[in-house]
C-alpha cells in the first residue's frame, strides 16, 4: 500500500495476493480506477504519478478526455450504463425536474480505511450542493484479492429524491473478448453460455424478487478461450437476493482507459426507493475478482474470502437427511422414526424434517403461514419425532418458509392486509407475505423464536418457493423493503438463536448469492438429486461457493425430477463433492445399499476435513462427456478427486488426463476409492493405477503427462 497522503496527488496502490488495484482519486473527482489485474509490483510514488499521467487517454470524442470514474454518467461523456440515475420530482404545476444529472465532486483526499500488506480500503465522499446530493464510495481489497465495492447515496436537499439506479462498473481491458455467464431453469440451474463481447450491453438483469433458478453467480469476461485452468478473467458478483443485475458494456468509444465495463447492483423500480431528506440508500456489496489463471483462480479467491467471513460454519458438517424424496407430505410419526433409525445406523449426523408438519399442510396448496405444528397429524407435537432423533444422536432440524403465505391459511383469512400483493396471480398455489408491515415481521419472528426455541432446533431449511413480481408495500413497489426485511428476520432470528444453522433454499437453487449467505450456512444447490444433472449444476455453483456450503443428496437409483437412473457408486461419488447428505427412502433399501451408504459416510467424515478446506480445481478437458474436478489441500499434500463419465466418446478411450492443480516438485500416491462401489464399467481394460493398491507417481507426471481413464 502507497499512502496517499491528504492534499497529494498520488494515485492510491492496494495489493493483495497477487492482485493490484490502482486508484486515482484526487478532488474533485470521483475515482478513478487506473488498473484493477496484476501485481504491479512495489510501486513509488512518483511512479504512481507517472503511472496516471500516462494513462489519461483520448478515446472520447470531446475536448477534455479521461478515463472514467467507478460512477461513469453522461458528466463524463459516458454514452454507456450510467452510474447514477435519480431524479428529484418538479414542482406539481410542470416546473423543471431539478438536477436531473448531478454533478458529483469529490470533496476531500481519499480516507485510507486499512491498509497492510494483504490489501486494505479507501473512502472516498463528494457531493452536489445544487442537486442535494452527496455520495460514499468504498472500495477494499481482501487479503485474497477480493475487491468489494459499496456505495451510498445521501439525499441533502430538502425534498424527496428518487433513487432509480446505482450501480458501480470498474474497467475491462482490450484483453476481454468474451463473456461466460450462467442461466437455467427449476431442476436445471446454473447452465453456462457463452458469447462474444461485442458493441452494446450484455446485461443480465432479474425482476424475480428473488435471485433466480437463473442467475448468473457471476458474470465473467476474458481473454479468448478462457477456461478453468487457463486465461485472464474479470469477474463481478452482487450480493442480493432480490432484484439485481449483472451487465458488461462496450461502445466505439472504449470505456477511456480501456474497452468495456463490467459491474452490476440491484434493480430498482421507478418509486421504489425515496429518499426524504438525510436518508441513505446503500448499494448492495458488488464483488469483483480478477484471475490471471482461469476461473479456478476466481473460485480460490472468493472460496478463501468465503471462509474467511465470521459467519462461515467452522465446525465439521453433519452428514444430513432429508425427508422431503423420502415421504413427502406423508408424515407419519412411526415411518419417520424408522427412518431415523435406518439413518443412525448407517451413520447419518442431522435428521431434516421437510415440508408438511405445520398446520393445514397435508398438501402444497394450504398452511403456509400457519406456524403451529398439525395437532392432528402430531398431537403431542413434534416432541415424540424430535426426541428420538435426539436419543439417536443426530441433531434435529426443520423446514419453514417464512416469508410465504398461501391464500387458504388461517394467517390469511385473519390477515389478508398481510399479503404482500393482494390479488396477484398465485405461484404455487401462494403469495408474498409483507415482511415490511411490522405486526406481520413480528408474527412470523415469534412463532419461528418459539419453534427453534421449543424443540431446541439445530437446523432450518429456509425455503422461499416463488418469484415475486409486484410486491407492493404501502401502495409502492415493495422488493427493496421485502428483501432488507428477510434479511433482518434471519439476522434477528440467529441474534437469538446464535447456534442455529439455516440452509438456503428457493425451489431448489434459487437463492444462491452473498447476501443470504452472510447470514446462512449453506444452500440447497438445486431440486434435482440426479446425479448426471448434479455433476456440472455442482461444477458450476463452485465458482462462487466452497463445497461445505452447497447441499449434494443421494436420492433413490431412479431420480424422482428426471426420470433417469443411475447406479449407486456414481450417485455416492456426485454427491461426496459438497455438504453430503441423503434425499430417500432408505428405510426401503437392500441390506446391501446401506453396506454401502454407510461406507460412503464413512469415506466422507474421513476426506471432508479436506474437501471443505482446500482448493477446488476443475479440468478444461477436450472431451465433452467427461468432467473431472477435485479438492488440493492449500499446501498441495494430499488431493481427492472424482471423474465423471457423462456421455460416450467416439475414440475407443479416452486417453489420458492431467490432475490439476499438484505440486509438479512432489511425488503423489495415487489410490482410487472403491468405498462406495467399483463402477461396473471398469472391466478388464481398466488401466492398471485401478488396482485397490494404488501407485506412486511423481507430480510433474500427473500434472504433464496425465493418467490414463478407464474406456
Ligand atoms: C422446494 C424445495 O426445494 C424442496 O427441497 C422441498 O423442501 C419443497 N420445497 C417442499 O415444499
């Protein structure tokens, strides 16, 4: 870190494992990223100044050129995505709009928030006195690289002042060509595609009111073919589970610096947030990563940044069953408390009653909101269930889904005002319930405080089953409010269960991104439980999470989404990569299916001190229908890894295959782990590091040359 001391003109360094950032922010303007990629090394502070000198560009078609600020608008002949759009409402008779494009100027040096050797932060303030603005930028880098970024907008004047946008975007280089970010469907999430970046905005935004089977996680841009392994890649994620948006942009004109921009922040609707005079609207935390080593290094970045947040769970993650492929809504006290035993026996740690045990629930078309167990389904209430899950020694958790309500509840009979739009079109046979209406946050925070409370609850599986698409709170669009107010009954809840641990879970994976995970610990990845499905719906959700935190089942040999049936050992290897758990009947097993699940259990308390701590790393392999991927410890020792084969191949085999990510100047000892089954397809051709004994080979040979697949 360079100090840029009060009054100076030096450009502020901040580095962090292997990452520079180069800001320029001298009054009044705004900042200005000069280099956001690379280590530049120790920079002085005349260099610095060179360094800014030499970087004024004269790209923009005007007289006075420079390179754009982090909140880019017209003020600054920005043609693209502007930074900022607000507006402060003209008199009613037809006056003027006033200050319809503000202009922002810094008003004093950059604030140094930390600084040290592992990255550090800025502060920067400006303002409009005409427009009655005033602006905060925050700009940090974390000891991993990490960039976050925050701004907030202060109305000063004396009226309301409309925020319709404010989104941060950061420079792309002439080096990013293209664009990979993610999409799907309920069942299918996280589907990558790929595009050019090309003129004009490839903007990936979300009116769900909630983050979306088919959000983007990130939205990457790189150099050509950029892949896992190889590739210069910048990526941005934002972290809100209501409406956001991810954009990258490019124009004729080049972004001053340099080509294009990416960023992103939430999607407000017109009127949905008014500041009165002195309140503060604050963006969402915008994540950027940059990676001169493909998408493995983005992932090593935001996985370590990740663990590294208080709230990431440190203790050893249960191996988990869930009842919802098991019964359904069939909860029968005597099925489930077979079901226990069968998952104590073969060594399951938490025991997960799903949907269907509060009042009026005996299908998904009624109870939602109704938070009292069923007396007539559990007269003595869930004790008898809880208690003997507890005297088997797994720890208990449960299903909610607290900001729903379903039209036939008694909640919604006594409350219709508490919908959070009233005859909106249903989803799920259920609506919104208005978290911002104060009595119905107080309702739903009580029954959720008794039930944690009463049953000693370890666990909550937080489900939230629909898109919300005009949420509207006293007569205004109500999404801002509804997410800030989810977020503060999870943040309240946890306040006075601080022991509690809640999964995200939205119809799947729905509800995957930074800002429910700052208060959750870990998400449903999707509803699928078939294993070809979960191989890459798995791969993907890395980019952003470490495995401790993404939820990967077991289910029955046919998935119950897709029809398809795969064999045990491939199923118990799909789901080995994650926070492990069961989604079956297992009651209903052979003797020699729970042989082997509680093999696989066994195998996943041995390796998961690894997998949930090292490196994930994934193969850029020529071969479509195959996918390997694995977990390095951080000191490259010991490694796992698993290879799928999805589809066959037209070459009799595959030939060999590099394992990512060894140390080349180590020697490996190669073992496979037949714990959970010997795939059947590993016949008499399977190449000889197959055998049970394993071999030693050095790592320059596996990480150059590769080890032969089985055909
Ligand atoms: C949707 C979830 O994704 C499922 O796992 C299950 O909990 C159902 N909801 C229950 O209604």
């Amino acid at each position: 870190m360079t100090d840029a001391m009060p009054g100076t003109a030096v450009p502020v360094h901040l580095r962090a494992a292997g990452v520079s950032l180069v800001v320029d922010a001298v009054p009044p303007g705004l900042p200005r990223v000069l280099h956001w990629g690379r280590d530049l090394g120790d920079l002085t502070a005349e260099s610095l100044v060179a360094f800014r000198d030499a970087s004024t560009p004269a790209s923009f078609s005007v007289d006075h050129t420079q390179a754009l600020s982090v909140l880019p608008t017209g003020r600054e002949c920005w043609p693209g995505t502007p930074g900022l759009v607000g507006q402060r409402p003209g008199p009613a008779d037809g006056g003027s709009c006033r200050a319809p494009f503000p202009d922002l100027r810094s008003t004093g040096p950059v604030e140094l928030l930390t600084t040290g050797p592992d990255g550090g932060g800025l502060r920067v303030s400006a303002t409009d006195p005409e427009a009655g603005l005033a602006l905060t930028v925050e700009l940090s880098l974390d000891p991993f690289g990490v960039l976050r970024t925050v701004l907030s907008i202060t109305n000063t004047g004396d009226d309301p002042y409309e925020v319709d946008a404010l989104r941060v975007l950061l420079p792309l280089p002439p080096s990013a060509v293209e664009v990979l970010d993610l999409t799907g469907v309920w069942c299918h999430e996280r589907s990558p595609q790929r595009s050019p970046l090309v003129h004009g905005t490839h903007l990936r935004a979300n009116r769900r009111g909630r983050t979306g089977h088919d959000a983007t996680l990130l939205l990457t841009a790189g150099s050509t073919g950029f892949g896992f392994r190889t590739g210069e890649v910048r990526s941005v994620h934002v972290a809100w589970s209501g409406n956001h948006e991810h954009l990258v942009e490019r124009f004729p004109e080049g972004a001053g610096l340099d080509t294009a921009v990416i960023g992103g922040g939430e999607v407000l609707a017109p009127g949905e947030v008014v500041l009165a005079p002195g309140e503060t609207y604050r963006t969402p935390e915008v994540f950027f990563v940059w990676s001169g080593d493909g998408l493995d290094g983005v992932s090593r970045r935001l996985h370590r940044h990740v663990r590294a947040r208080a709230v990431h769970p440190r203790s050893a993650r249960p191996l988990v069953l869930n009842t919802w492929e098991a019964v359904y809504f069939d909860h029968d006290l005597e099925r489930l408390r077979t079901l226990a035993d069968v998952a104590a026996a073969v060594g399951v740690e938490r025991f997960v009653l799903d949907d269907g045990w509060f009042r009026h629930r005996r299908d998904d078309s009624a109870g939602l909101g109704d938070w009292y167990v069923d007396e007539t389904v559990w007269p003595e209430g869930l004790h008898p269930l809880v208690d003997h899950v507890r005297g088997l020694g797994l720890q208990m958790g449960l299903w909610v889904e607290p900001e729903m309500v379903n039209p036939d509840s008694d909640l919604a009979r006594a409350h219709p005002d508490w919908l959070l739009t009233p005859g909106a079109p249903l989803a799920r046979s259920q609506q919104g319930l208005d978290l911002a209406n104060p009595e119905a946050y107080g309702y739903v925070l009580d029954r959720l405080d008794a039930l944690v409370g009463e049953y000693s609850l370890d666990y909550l599986k937080w489900d939230h089953n629909r898109d919300l698409h005009v949420p509207v709170h006293a007569g205004r669009p109500g999404l801002h409010a509804q997410t800030v107010a989810a977020y503060r009954l999870l943040d309240d809840l946890l306040a006075r269960h601080p022991a509690l641990e809640i999964e995200s879970c939205s119809s799947g994976g729905a509800r995957i991104d930074l800002g429910i995970l700052a208060r959750t610990h870990r998400i449903w990845a999707s509803d699928t439980n078939d294993a070809v499905e979960r191989q890459s719906i798995q791969r993907m959700t890395w980019l952003l999470l470490p495995p401790e935190l993404v939820g990967s089942h077991i289910g029955p040999a046919r998935a119950h989404t897709t029809g398809r049936t795969a064999d045990l050992p491939f199923r118990a290897v799909t789901a080995l990569f994650g926070h492990a758990g069961i989604e079956w009947d297992i009651a209903g097993c052979t003797e020699d299916e729970l042989a082997v699940l509680a093999c696989w259990i066994r195998l996943y308390k041995e390796l998961r001190p690894l997998l949930h701590t090292g490196d994930v790393v994934r193969a850029d392999l020529a071969d479509p229908g195959a996918l390997l991927h694995g977990v390095v410890s951080a000191d490259g020792t010991e490694a796992v890894f698993g290879y799928a084969r999805l589809a066959p191949t037209t070459d009799s085999y595959p030939g060999r295959v590099r394992l990512p990510g060894l140390d080349p100047a180590r020697s490996y000892r190669i073992r496979p782990r037949y714990d959970a089954g010997r795939p059947e397809l590993f016949g008499r051709a399977a190449p000889p590091w197959l055998r049970e004994e394993g071999v030693v080979l050095p790592g320059t040979v596996l990480t150059e040359a590769g080890l032969p697949m089985p055909g």
